[in-house]
C-alpha cells in the first residue's frame, strides 16, 4: 500500500459514520453512510440529457431562473453591489491603493457574510438541526489533519486569506481592462439580449470550466501538491467551499478570465465572483436545502458534490453537466458506483 493509498483509507475510515449516530435503517432517505440521502440512485438531471426533452428543460430553466433561486439572488446582489459599493469603472482606469483596497474589503465582508451567515444559522444556531443534512458527523475539532486543528478554522483561513486575494486579484485586473477598453464591454442598453443570456450562461461556462480544472487537480501530481488541502473536508460545512491551497484558488479562478475575451459588463464580473467564491460556500453548506417552515425554500448543497468529498474519484463536476456521465466517472450514490471508484482510485495510485 503506497503512502498515498494510506491517506486515502484512512480518510474514508474517518469518514465514516460513528456507531453513536446510527439512524433507524427503516426511515427514508437515511442510511449507514448518510444521514440523508437524496433518491438514490441520482439519475441523469444533465440539461444536455438526449434526446433533449423540452419540459424538463422548462422546468430546469424556472427552477432556476423563474423562482428567487440561489442564481437570482446572486444576480440581485451584484446588481446591488455595483451600484453602492464596489468602485466603478471610471475609477479603475487608474491604478490606485484606494480602489483595489475597496474591492477587497467588499469582497472579505461578502464572504464573512455568506459563509459566516450560513455557518451559524446551521452549525451554531442549528436552525435546521439535522434535518437534510448529508452527513451523520459533526464538523471536526481537535483533528491533527487540518490547521490549527480545527476545520472551521482551518477554512475560514484559506477561504479569506489566499481565497478572497486571488478574487479581487482578478476582479480589479479584469475591471482595469475594461476600464480602458482593452477588451471587450458592453452595457444593457448596447446589447439588451446577450446582456440577460450571459448571465444565464455564466454558470453553465463556470461548470465546462470547472469539471477540467477539477480533473486536471485530481491528477496525483497536482493533488499530492494541493488539491488534497481541499480534501481535508470529507463531511462538509459552509466555509469548505472556497478552501483550497493557493496554487487551485489561482488555477479555479481562471474561468474569470473568460471575461478577457467575452463581451461582458462589470455586472457579469460581479456575479460570477460571488458566483465563484460566496458561491462555492453555498454549495457546500452540508445541507440539501433550505428549509422554511418544513418547506425546502432554497436548494444549496448537492449529493453529487458531496459523494466526491467521500469518495475522491468520482463525480468531478456538476450534476447538470454531462461530463462525469460521458467519461464514466459518475458516481449515483449506489454501492456498485462506490466499489467501482475505489478501484478506479486504486489503479490512479499503484
Ligand atoms: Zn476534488
Ligand atoms: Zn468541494
């Protein structure tokens, strides 16, 4: 067993349910390994799905863009943030300490916000007790794997440290371009239609862009290196999303430079870094959804992203891509799909 082989069992045994939080194996949705699990197996929810079927497509679009779904309230808060408090264009033109700084602090207090918000009305608070949560654990303290041995700290350290750095660093970078019209800009009133489509498309390019940054990291030169810091976090909470090592802050971040090349606003920039950093921490919450009054109200962590953080080789991107699917490493949560990655992972390694 190589060194690598052994970090990786030993994560997965500690991923593993304690004995003390075993749930009824007659409810629902729950098992041995989950203290919640979605239907299983997942089935192929890929807006790319073929033949394509128009009401699912329909459904998918108003789920997403028709309801106040986490996209729409990301969209409503860069519109707000742009016309209060980040700088603006005629600012960036310049190189300045001021304006850079401005931008930092907006994003630090966002990220504060977003991810600090969700860990305490579900980890402190524990406003929805364990009600979708995916995991039977708790988040890990007094654990030698992560800094200061303590998960939450842990993340909350790489996520505003070299996380929300490399943000700004490459939001003010691409708003001085634009600021001097070194690439491409427009405004809602020059192109009304691509205006309201880019938006929409944004997160489906962040996906393509993800899944090959992600794969490229899983490659074990790059994950031994780095990728595994992001790894600490087999069960997972709000601050697990943007904690990643440095090098992958500045490799996942690279989908902002699609910006570089595609006629954008600086509203588009805006929503895709909260998209891309507050973002990651909802996605990552632990929790399937939101619940108000017993109804689910907003969707935020997914299964899928989840099963990767258990069992490494699967899953790379996104349920509504159909990249895992088209290259065989999708993972539906069933026992056969486990045993299959861990062998995958097995050969990765020896
Ligand atoms: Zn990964
Ligand atoms: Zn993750």
């Amino acid at each position: 067993m190589s060194e690598l082989t052994r970090i990786f069992a030993a994560n997965e045994i500690e991923g593993a349910p304690t004995p003390f939080t075993l749930p009824r194996m007659s409810e629902e949705h729950t098992s041995r390994d989950w203290n919640y699990h979605p239907d299983l197996p997942l089935q192929d929810s890929s807006i790319f799905r073929w033949p394509p079927d128009g009401r699912f497509l329909a459904n998918w679009f108003a789920k997403n863009w028709l309801t106040l779904s986490e996209r729409v309230m990301m969209v409503i808060l860069a519109v707000v943030l742009y016309f209060t408090v980040y700088p603006s264009l005629d600012v960036a033109k310049t190189w300045a300490f001021g304006w850079v700084l401005q931008t930092w602090v907006v994003n630090m207090v966002m990220m504060f916000t977003i991810a600090g918000g969700l860990h305490w009305f579900f980890y402190m608070k524990k406003g929805q007790g364990k009600k979708l949560r995916f995991s039977h654990r708790d988040l890990l303290r007094n654990n030698r794997k992560f800094d200061f041995d303590d998960q939450v700290k842990d993340n909350m350290f790489w996520s505003m440290g070299s996380g929300v750095a490399q943000l700004t660093a490459y939001q003010v970078v691409t708003m001085w371009l634009m600021a001097n019209g070194y690439i491409p800009t427009i405004t809602l009133a020059s192109n009304p239609i691509w205006f309201v489509l880019w938006l929409m498309l944004l997160p489906v390019w962040s996906a393509f862009h993800f899944y090959w940054v992600h794969r490229l990291l899983h490659v074990p030169f790059f994950y031994t290196r780095w990728h595994c810091l992001h790894h600490r976090n087999i069960d997972l909470g709000p601050w697990s999303g943007f904690s990643m090592h440095p090098v992958e802050h500045l490799m996942y971040l690279t989908t902002l430079m699609v910006h570089w090349v595609v006629a954008s606003h600086p509203i588009h920039v805006i929503f895709h870094v909260i998209y891309q950093g507050p973002g990651a921490a909802m996605t990552h919450t632990g929790y399937e959804d939101l619940l108000v009054k017993d109804k689910r109200r907003l969707a935020l962590g997914t299964f899928y992203h989840t099963l990767h953080h258990r069992y490494f080789e699967c899953n790379y991107g996104n349920q509504e891509m159909p990249w895992d699917r088209w290259f065989g490493t999708f993972h539906d949560g069933s026992e056969e799909a486990t045993k299959v990655t861990r062998d995958r992972k097995k050969r990765m390694y020896s």
